[in-house]
C-alpha cells in the first residue's frame, strides 16, 4: 500500500458519524476523498420531474409499453435539464469514455423490479452519447432475482448483466477498502463494505428504485436503493421489531466514491407495491402509479414518493407508513395491511437531508409535472 493511501485510510477510519440520540455510532473507512460536487444530490437540488401516462402499462398484464416509456423518460430529462434535444440532455451527464452503473431493484422480482422497458431506453439513451456497450453495466447484488427479469432480452448485445454475490454472502465482489462499521444487536460480523465496481470501475451510477412500500424504511427509493444495494451485509440492521434504517441508509449513501458517482435517479413508478415491500406476495398490494419521476436529489424524489405511498395506503384504509403503534407491529402478517413486521422508519429521508443528500422540506422543492 502506497504511503498517501495508507494516510487516507487513516484519517477516514478515525472519523466516526454522529448520530441521534442513543443511536448507533458508524466508523466510515474509505481511501476516497469528498468531491466537491457529488453525484448527490447532483445538479438539479430540490428539483422533480414527475412524467404521467394512461398509456405506460397495461394493467391487466402488468407490462410496461415501451414506445410510452422512452418517450416519458425523454421528456423529462429535457425537463430536468433545459436540453432542447434528449441527446443532448444525456450528453450533459455521460459521454463515451465513461463507465456507467445502472443500479436495478429487483428485490421483489419478477412481479415489481425495474422494468426491462424502462432500463433499455436508458441503455440506448447511453450508447446515444457515444457511452460503449462494453461500458455499461446493470447490476445488482443477488443473481436469483437479478436473472428473474432477463434484462438480455431487452438490451443490446455486449451491455454486462452483473450479480454482486453469486452465492449469497459471499465477500468477493466487495471492496475491502470502503466500509461502515456499526454494532447493530452485538452481531458478529459489523461491517458492510461497497461493492467493487462501484470503487474500481464505475464513472457513473444511474439509479432505477421502484416505487415501493418498506417494512423497515417506509418506503423503497432513491435513497434506499443506493445505499442497501451497494453494500454487503445490510439486512442486520434489522432484529425483531427494531429497525435501524432511519440512520443507516443515509450513512451508507453518504460514503465515498459512490455518493459522487450516483449522478442520476429514473425512478420507475409504471407499477408499485402500497403494502409488504420489498417482496411483494400478494397481487392486491400491486398497484400502478403510471408515472416515472426523473432527478438527481434523491431526498426531494424520495419525499414525493412518501406522497405517493401515503396518499394509497389512505385511499386503501391501511394505516400510515407513520404509525407507530405497538399493537400493529408483529411478524408473519404480510397480508393485513394494518400490520406490520417493524416500527417503520421513513424519517431516514428527513435524515439524509441533515447530511446534505438532498431537499426534504416540500416548500422547497419544484415538482414539474407532465402528461404525455
């Protein structure tokens, strides 16, 4: 090891994230330095561009149409942006000598993941500007639910399609370099690490969550798509009815290279699950939202699909992705949507702000909306 990137390592490991009152204490080890303009949250702040279609999915097939949906995805990243022309638009984020990342969320696949329609117009938006098949990547970190969807019928020959962990824990794809350290519940191993073409080979990562209903987090998006899914080891944070999710995705997305690189949320809300993310079991918890939100502040993106779920749940009779109340809170009852196996956290969202991820405040968040 070089003698500056041992220094580095030494400073980072010593510097430890403060967080709420007699929360988890997380040591931050990473031999790469803070950018001075992060990939989060990017460019646009405090900025949404909400795309709405009738036509984006039939729903008596759950499939998504493809001509409707690169044109959504186009029409709102010329809004994102200001491009008069959608070649443009990319062209302000990618170019041919990068390494694009497309982190997919396929944790409730094959039913809700990342719609094939939706990842192949950002694959072909990319080879547009010049970015090489051979350079672009999508990725996710467990190969049963990534093969699921067969993503290699939607996209060009050449485009990798990468599992992180061809047997399930498995520490081979993970840089052992970068890492949070954390003592959840006194378990064995503490310690997540990010995953090794995030460090060593991506550019760029764009991110495609889902629009999803968490047990844990409250909800599934930008932010918990990001952090969760690019480290090893996360589902410890996780014991009886305690969730420590409010804290911990916010640190891990907050961790160098990947949040400089995360420089692009598509998020795919054709179709949705209101009630028992990430897996979904039951098809009358799927619903269509009909929309793709397009950003690069997964606060403000994430703080409207809080309006999203919220707002379902309400119209379903469930309780609040809020509540609280003890007596809603046991395990093995996915199919009542008054009960839940965790306290829910969607407060990591407001939290993440505090680190300067994003705009949580709605005051201060421009929400363009379009209808094709």
């Amino acid at each position: 090891m070089r003698r500056r990137e041992f220094l580095q390592l030494t400073a980072a490991a010593s510097a430890c994230a403060a967080t709420p009152e007699s929360g988890p204490v997380y040591r931050v080890t990473t031999p790469f330095p803070r950018s001075a303009n992060p990939g989060m949250p990017g460019r646009y702040p405090g900025k949404v561009v909400r795309v709405r279609s009738e036509n984006c999915v039939d729903t008596a097939t759950a499939e998504a149409n493809a001509p409707v949906v690169r044109r959504m995805i186009g029409e709102g990243m010329r809004s994102l942006t200001g491009a008069k022309t959608e070649r443009d638009a990319w062209g302000g984020f990618f170019d041919a000598k990068d390494v694009v990342g497309i982190k997919l969320n396929c944790s409730g696949a094959p039913n809700i993941r990342s719609a094939p329609e939706v990842v192949a117009a950002i694959v072909d938006n990319l080879r547009a500007v010049g970015v090489p098949a051979a350079n672009i990547y999508l990725y996710e970190r467990f190969p049963d639910q990534l093969e699921s969807v067969h993503y290699d019928r939607y996209v060009p020959a050449g485009v990798n399609i990468t599992a992180i962990e061809n047997s399930r824990g498995s520490i081979a794809g993970y840089d052992p370099r970068t890492y949070v350290e954390v003592d959840f519940f006194g378990e064995d191993d503490t310690r997540s690490n990010m995953i090794g073409l995030v460090t060593q080979r991506f550019t760029k990562i764009i991110n495609v969550p889902n629009v999803k209903d968490h047990q844990a987090a409250g909800v599934t998006g930008c932010l918990k798509n990001i952090a969760y899914g690019n480290f090893s080891n996360v589902a410890r944070s996780h014991q009886g009815a305690k969730t420590n999710t409010l804290t911990f995705i916010g640190t891990l997305a907050n961790v160098e290279p990947l949040r400089s690189r995360a420089v692009l949320n598509i998020m795919d809300g054709t179709r949705g699950v209101w009630h028992g993310g990430p897996f979904l079991t039951m098809e009358k918890f799927r619903f269509f939202p009909k929309q793709i939100l397009v950003g690069t502040d997964p606060v403000a993106m994430d703080r409207i699909l809080l309006d999203i779920i919220e707002e379902k749940r309400k119209a379903e009779g469930a309780i609040s992705v809020w509540d609280r109340t003890p007596a809603h809170v046991m395990q093995g009852h996915n199919e009542d949507p008054d009960v839940n196996h965790f306290f829910r956290e969607p407060g990591h969202i407001e939290y993440a702000a505090g680190l300067g991820l994003g705009v949580y405040d709605k005051s201060r968040i421009q929400v363009t909306e379009l209808h094709i």
